[in-house]
C-alpha cells in the first residue's frame, strides 16, 4: 500500500506551486508569483508543506514565509515591551497559509509550529529576541492569540511571542 508522507521543504524549482489554494488569493498569488524570487533574493526564506504519495506527483499543502527584522517595542503588550529593547532584533513571520483540503483541523497548528521551530533554530545560532505576525484582520488576530501569541488589538494587528517563550511552546 502506498504511505502518504507530509514534509516541511525549503522551496525549490522542482515544486509546482500552481495548484495550491487556501482560500485567500492573496496568499495564493504570493505563492505563484513572488515566492520564489523572495527566497532567491534573501528577502524570506520560504517553506512548504509538501504531500508525498508513491505514483503521484507531490503537492503543496501549506507554506510560511520567515526573514529576519528590527522589532520596536511600542505596540507590543507590557509583559513582552518590558523584557525587550526599544528596537530588538527579531523574526517576522511574513506569510503562513495552508492548503483549504487541511483547514479546520491540526495542521494549521503544526504549521505554524514549523516556522516557530524554523526561527528557534535561526535565532540559537543567530539571535534575535522576538518573534512578531502581523495578522491580516481580526480572525486571524484571534487565531494567532489562541496560539499563544499576545497582542494589544488596539489599533494595531501586530502579535509577539518571546523567542524564549517560543523555546518553551516547542518543548513545553
Ligand atoms: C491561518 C490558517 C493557516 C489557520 O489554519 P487552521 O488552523 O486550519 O484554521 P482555520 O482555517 O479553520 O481558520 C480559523 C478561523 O479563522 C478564519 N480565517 C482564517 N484565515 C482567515 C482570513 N484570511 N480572513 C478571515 N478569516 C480567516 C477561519 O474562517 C476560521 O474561522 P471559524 O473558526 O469561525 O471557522 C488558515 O486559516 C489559512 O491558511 N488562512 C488563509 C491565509 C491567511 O489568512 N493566513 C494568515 C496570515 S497572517
């Protein structure tokens, strides 16, 4: 019997980005038509959720979209403002969407999840205090919030997690 096997991969040229939809065209159409020159470029380092199953060709389920940043503290929730400099260098997610065919279950979760582990890797050989998304509206905003991300919602849709918070959401 066949295994169906799903891997985080840094993108490549032999990943065929077409058929990917969350739902969202925005997300879709970065996909399609930026991601590949960001990753090249060095502006994001971009991963993809990868279906795999022998006899078929891999699909991409899911992707984010990670590169480092400077993080100014006003913005950011006391508890998070207090323990970082006024400008500290971080990590930005910048893009995190999953296929629709895994909306509504786990996977959203583990997605995020790998870009978290992605930047815990980075930032242990790195540096980098803070890791920051910014939401796209107030669901996701909610959504991120669930994920133990904090933030104020005041006017601002910018969430954090401390990079030593996120040590511990990995291996909690
Ligand atoms: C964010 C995401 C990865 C979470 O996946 P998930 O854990 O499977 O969660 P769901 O897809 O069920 O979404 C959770 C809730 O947020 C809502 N939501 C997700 N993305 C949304 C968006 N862009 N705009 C409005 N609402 C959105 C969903 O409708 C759902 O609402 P519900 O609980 O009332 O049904 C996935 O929803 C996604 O890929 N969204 C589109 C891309 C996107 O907006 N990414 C966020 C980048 S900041």
């Amino acid at each position: 019997m066949s295994e169906t096997i799903y891997a985080i991969e840094r993108l490549a040229p032999e990943h065929d980005l077409g058929d990917f939809d969350c739902g969202q065209d925005y997300y879709n159409a970065w996909l399609a038509r930026h991601a590949e020159e960001a990753n090249a470029r060095g502006t994001a380092a971009v991963y993809l959720l990868v279906r795999r199953r022998d006899g078929i060709a891999p699909r991409v389920c899911g992707y984010f979209a990670i590169c480092p940043t400077m993080v100014r503290s006003d913005g950011a929730p006391r508890q998070i403002e207090r323990a970082m400099m006024q400008q500290a260098p971080g990590w930005l997610i910048a893009k995190l969407a999953l296929d629709r065919s895994l909306r509504g279950g786990t996977w959203g979760r583990e997605l995020l999840r790998e870009a978290i582990e992605e930047i815990v890797r980075s930032a242990d050989r790195g540096g980098g205090q803070v890791i920051v998304v910014d939401a796209e509206n107030e669901r996701v905003f909610d959504w991120y919030r669930a994920q133990g991300f904090l933030g104020t919602g005041i006017d601002n849709l910018r969430l954090f997690m401390k990079v030593s918070t996120a040590r511990k959401y990995l291996n909690p």
